[in-house]
C-alpha cells in the first residue's frame, strides 16, 4: 500500500492545480472527490483529516467554477434563468 502513496500524492497534487487553475471544475472536483475516498478506504489517513476536503470537493462539484474561472474564460459565463 505505501508504495502507492507517491503515485496518490502525484494524482492528488495534479488535481488540486487543476481546481487552482479553473480547468474542468466539475469533472476534477468530483474526481478529487473520488480520489479522497480512496484514501479513506485505503486507511491512508485518518478520517478527521481527509473528510473536509471530501467534502468540499463534492460542494465545488455541485455548484460549479466560479465566474474568473479557466472554465468561465473558455466556454463564457453561464447564467440560470429561471421562469417567472
């Protein structure tokens, strides 16, 4: 299992550049999101130390990037309109 743990740091470094940078917010966080539960399954951390990032990975993967976001800058703002 310790082996692994360089490749995770590898993967979760990346992802967390990812999220930094505004590039596929949503698709990264929900991986990130995945790959912290991972962690936990594997018992590479203790649970105190990895659930709020968990939990926030899966709150950015809802809601969405921000409007100064790479995503925001690529594919233009989006807005909700909702019926009156």
């Amino acid at each position: 299992m310790f082996a692994l743990l360089p490749w995770l740091a590898l993967i979760l470094d990346l992802l967390a550049l990812s999220l930094a940078a505004g590039f596929a917010t949503r698709s990264i966080a929900a991986v990130a999101a995945l790959a912290g539960i991972a962690v936990q399954l594997a018992g590479a951390c203790p649970q105190t130390e990895f659930l709020p990032q968990i939990l926030d990975a899966v709150a950015l993967a809802l809601i969405g990037p921000g409007a100064f976001s790479g995503d925001a800058r690529l594919f233009g703002r989006s807005t909700i309109h909702l019926p009156r």
